[in-house]
C-alpha cells in the first residue's frame, strides 16, 4: 500500500467515527458520492435515505436530483421535485407532502416548500463539527476530487485519463498579442482545473515557428543583428530585425510594382523597357523575398548552417518565453510548433485524404468539400495550386502524432473564436478519414477578443511589456501608503504579483466568447470585484493568522459550537460549496464559474470581521472563530491557486484593515 492510500484511509476513518458523533451510522455509498472529498456528499445522501420512503422515487434519482445552490438564500442544498420523474403525481402535491412527513434529521433543519422546489437548510452545529475539521485535514486538497480523472473509479490500478490542453502558442518573433495573453490564461487555468481533478495533464505550446518567414528573420538577422541583443532580449530584439527588414520587403515589392507600372508606359509609347525590365529582375533575382525564399529551402533541405541559426533563434526564445510563463504560474510539458510535425505525417494525411477520396482537385488545388455535411463548413483548402501545404494539412499530422506519443483520451485547443472554422474543419476532416474515434476526443475551447490592449506607454507588443506597466502602476497604489509600504519585505515582487493579478482576473471576469476592454484603470483598482480585491481578501485573513498568535495546532480542541452568529453559519454554509464549485466548474470549463464564488465568499468575509472579530475575544471563542478563518483563508487560497494566482500575504493599500 502506499502513502498516499494509506492517509486516504485513515483520513476515510477519521471521517467515518466524526459522522459518528453526528447520529450518522456509516458514510454514504452511492454512485457519483464522494464523501472523503466532498462533505455535502454526505448530507445529499443522508437526504436521499429519508426522502426515499416519503417520495417513493429511485434512489439513484434522488441522489442525482438533489442540486446545489449558488444564493444560499435559495437553501444548502435543493430538490427540484419534477427531477424525480414520478408518473401520475403532481410535483407541487409530491412537493407539500414531502415537507409534511420529512422526519426530524441529525443534520438539517424542517425543509421549506418553494412551489414545486423544496429547499434544505444545513443545522450550524452539526455543519461546523463536520466541515472544520474536513477543511483544516484536506489544505490544499480540500475541494478537488482526483476521482475524476480515473479511467475507473473502483479499480485506481487502471490508471488515470491522459489530457492535452494546447494553449498560448505565440509565433517566435512576432507580438504576444491579445489573443495569446487570452489564450495563455484560459489554458493555464484548465490544466490547474484537470490537475485537480486527478487527470494526467500534458501542458502543450504549439509555437509558430516554420515558414519562409523565418528565412526572413534570418536574413534580417544578418543585416541587423546584434548578439548582445539577442541574448539579453531575444523575442524583442527578433522582433525589432523582423520588422526592419520586412519594411525593406514591402519597399521591394512597391518598388516593383512602380517599376512595372512605368514599364507599361513605356511600351504604350514604344520606348525602350530593357532596363526597367533589368531592374525588376535584379530584384526578383537578389532581394529581401527571394534571399528569404532560398534561405527557408536551405532549412528545408536540412542544410546544418540555416537549421542550426533558426535553432538558436527558437531556443533562445523559447527560454525568454519561460521566464515570463513562471510569473504566471505555467509550465509547459511540450514546446511543439509548427517546426516539429514531420513531413511523412503531413504526407501521409495528405495521402488517407487522397485515398478515401475526402479531398478533390479543384483548380490546380486539393480541397475537401465539407458541404455535404454542413454549409457552414464550406471548402477546406489543404493544399495550394503550387503544391505547398497548408495549416490544414499540418494541424491533422499534428493530431495524428499526438496520438501516437502521448495516447490521450481528451485534448484542448485553447484558441480564439477567430478560429472556430478552422477547428470545426480540422474534427470533421480528421473524422471523415476514418477517424471518429480521434475527432471525437479532441475539443476547441474559444474565447473573444481583447479590445484596445494598451498601457500608459502605449500599444502593448509583448507579455512582458503588459505585466510590467501593470506591476509598475500596482507599485505606484502600494506607494500611497508608506507606512505599510515600509512593512513589505520585497515591495518590488509583491507588486508584480498583484499585477499579474489584476490583469488575469479582469480576463476571466465575464464567460470566455465575451470580448472586454483592456481598462488599467479598472483592473488595477481595489474597489469592485478585481484581481487586487481578491489579493486584499486573503492578505487580510493571513493578517489575523499573524495577529491571533495561535498555535494551528490548537484549532483540533476548538469549541465549534461557539459559531452561533449568522456571520459566522453563512461563511460556513459558503466554505461548504467550495467542492461542489469545482465539480461545477468541469462542466462550464469558465474561470468565472470559480472567481464569482470567490468574490461571494470574500463578501461574506468583509461583512463578517466586525461581528467575528479574533484578537481580543475570550480565548475559546477566540480560537473557533480563528478556526473559522483558518478554513476560509485555505478555500480563499485553493481557488486562487486554481485560477492560477499567486496568494499574497501582505498587502499594501490606503484601505488596509485596523485589525
């Protein structure tokens, strides 16, 4: 047996004699229960055992028809009665007479009718005996369920379910724009969100790294390339050649263009064309695209110079790429690209296609007509009339690869709504190959744009740029309070931290199809729901730890029946949900979905530290009442985490808290 299993166990004992106590003889066994990692499991089906005889449903209905709550003025837990499917009997009558013959129960109080609704209210004493001691055992655990992520829930030695989320994939050299700050968030929050629940997560970075544009960069390289540069900044500085050196191109093409044009006149007038003739072809022959183009070929044909040089630039990159990926909490597993799907896979995708006539000539081009099954999927193009392929046709050697290397039951495309077409096209090609089975595990999770993404030193280029404007304009708010500035050990970290903050929680402020204006201002505020909110929440609950001088070890002896306000029930009825949040959450796949829970439960903290207050309390109320906190600061911590935030201890703002 290993560790691991063995704490499970004991913890599944220390739980079994803690109901026990509660008048509860054994804990529950139903299908979907998980009581070792869900407290409300056990209060759902203590409901289905006293509902049963009264309802005359199905257990198994019961139990999956008992619903949570987001409002808890709604209850702690309701039922929909017409969920019960019960032929013959209205669902208000069922309701009324279920409310009339509940029996007196150890757990909740006298169920309330709401028309066809009836709402359960958890007792205090018995919810607080039950959920502290759940809380302050499962840390860091508590709320998520590894059960999820197993192949089979009743034999674990089959393993866990493998998943790739692909997400952020920048394009090496060009900015890090909107849509890759969207990306990168979202997908760094769903490998946090199936890392929690128990699935063996491969985080991917699909990075545009191949083309004749890369011929371009290097080119540009050896014109305006400084090593210096490139090792202290390789993204920006790769930026800055490519961009000089693709003005030169597009002053190239014009050029030929004007030249042409002025040929054309003079053969209108019978006048000598030979040396504008000379000169077009001077540039076709010897300019910027054409030294791009040989250039790409000699990375093609494996010519160790050229690969050699576009290794570096990508290396390069992609270690800068890491550093600013640690601030936020992400590490990729596989730094794929564009550069990395081998040639026989595109061949033999481009060949399946071919051979069980998906694709068709048309024009000179390959095109798989997907009309047939949808207008709204059109003609794909996968490949152009000069033989070149195209994203197409790399994205489903990509897929097939995938599946062989990693074997997955699910992946991710993080990527933005602009690309829905793409994506539907890319399953339904891959399933019309023969397939299914492949398109079927692979899912496109979108997002909206970005509007108006710059800071107060202009249009912002790269991440870099972004977080650094925000952490400086963060510093700027800590400032405003220098006697706490004073107290903040590394003033510099800490206000990077609560910019990174600010900027991704007003990303997952609103469901991901929604676009949002990029406002510095707004996210950078600690009034309103904001990413600095959150942090001040949770510094203020490490503030007590600090100030209550406790020893966490005392909090096991805490007199809980002394959490009689209703400040105090409602917070715990809150850090009740946590679980059920998250279980919810797998099926929205939205942040939101955790942060409005958040910032309800950081609502109910700030309402309740008059009425709570630790420091000065009589000692045994001083302690449950910090137990209560200990937990919320853990569930605080936990969903922060999950969001991919990093919890700050001490905060520095004019607001700050007397105690």
């Amino acid at each position: 047996m290993n560790c691991a299993s063995a704490n499970h166990d004991q913890w599944v004992e220390e739980l079994t004699s803690n109901i026990k106590k509660l008048g509860i003889p054994d804990l529950p066994n139903f299908p979907n229960c998980y009581p070792a990692f869900n407290p409300v499991d056990i209060y759902r089906a203590h409901l289905t055992e006293y509902l049963a005889p009264i309802s005359g449903a199905e257990i198994n209905v019961i139990y999956n028809a008992i619903q949570w709550t987001t409002t808890l003025d709604k209850g702690d837990l309701i039922l929909p009665v017409p969920a019960l499917r019960l032929k013959g009997k209205k669902p208000d009558e069922t309701a009324k007479s279920i409310v009339e013959q509940f029996p007196e129960s150890p757990l909740v109080k006298k169920p309330e009718l709401d028309k066809t609704f009836v709402k359960f209210f958890f007792k205090p004493e018995p919810l607080a005996q039950l959920l502290v001691p759940f809380i302050l055992k499962k840390g860091i655990e508590y709320g998520f369920n590894p059960l999820n992520g197993l192949r089979d829930v009743s034999d674990p030695s089959k393993g866990r379910k493998k998943m790739i989320v692909e997400f952020s994939s920048p394009n090496i050299a060009k900015p890090f724009h909107a849509g890759h700050l969207r990306s990168t968030i979202i997908g760094g929050f769903l490998a946090h969100l199936y890392t929690g629940a128990g699935w063996d997560v491969v985080t991917m970075n699909y990075l545009g790294d191949w083309g004749k544009q890369y011929g371009l960069l290097a080119v540009g390289f050896q014109n305006f390339g400084d090593e210096d540069a490139l090792l202290q900044n390789p993204i920006g500085h790769l930026y800055d050649v490519y961009v000089k050196i693709n003005a030169i191109q597009r002053e190239e093409e014009y050029k030929v263009k004007r030249l042409r044009e002025e040929a054309k006149e003079l053969q209108a007038k019978n006048e000598n064309v030979v040396e504008k003739e000379a000169q077009i072809q001077d540039i076709l022959d010897n300019g910027i695209d054409e030294q791009a183009r040989k250039y790409f070929k000699r990375m093609v044909d494996g010519d160790q110079e050229a690969v050699n040089t576009w290794k570096r630039f990508r290396n390069l990159s992609i270690d800068k790429y890491k550093q600013t990926y640690a601030r936020l909490n992400i590490q990729f597993d596989d730094y794929s690209g564009e550069s990395q799907v081998k040639e026989e896979s595109m061949q033999d995708a481009a060949k399946t296609l071919a051979d069980q006539k998906v694709s068709e000539e048309s024009e000179g081009a390959v095109v798989v007509d997907l009309t047939k099954h949808s207008k709204k999927l059109g003609k794909a193009l996968v490949k152009k009339r000069d033989g070149t392929s195209l994203y197409l046709t790399r994205d489903i050697g990509a897929i097939t690869e995938r599946d062989e290397k990693y074997h997955f039951d699910r992946m991710i495309y993080v990527v933005a709504s602009q690309q829905d077409l793409h994506l539907a096209q890319l399953f339904k090609i891959v399933e019309m190959m023969g397939r299914k089975d492949l398109a079927d595990r692979c899912q496109h999770i979108n997002f909206g744009m970005v509007l108006g993404m710059s800071t107060r030193k202009g249009t912002a280029r790269f991440l870099d740029d972004i977080l650094r404007d925000v952490g400086e304009k963060m510093h700027d708010v800590m400032k405003t309070n220098q006697a706490k500035y004073e107290q903040v050990e590394d003033p510099g970290k800490t206000s990077d931290t609560l910019g990174i903050s600010a900027v991704m929680v007003q990303d997952m402020t609103g469901k991901r199809i929604n676009n949002y204006d990029f406002d510095m201002d707004r996210m950078c505020s600690f009034e309103g729901d904001t990413g600095p909110y959150l942090q001040y929440a949770h510094a203020r609950l490490c503030s007590i730890t600090r100030k209550a001088d406790l020893d966490p070890a005392e909090l096991t002896s805490a007199n809980l029946g002394l959490l009689t306000e209703p400040h105090a029930i409602d917070l715990l009825r809150s850090l009740a949900q946590w679980p059920d949040v998250f279980q919810n959450t797998l099926k929205t796949l939205e942040p939101v979905t955790v942060l409005t829970y958040l910032f309800k439960m950081s609502h109910a903290l700030s309402s309740s530290y008059d009425h709570l207050q630790v420091v000065g309390s009589e000692p045994e109320l001083k302690k449950a009442r910090f137990a209560l906190y200990t937990c919320a600061r853990q569930v605080l911590n936990n969903g922060m985490r999950l969001l991919g935030l990093t919890p700050v201890e001490r905060y520095v703002l004019e607001r700050m808290h007397k105690g």
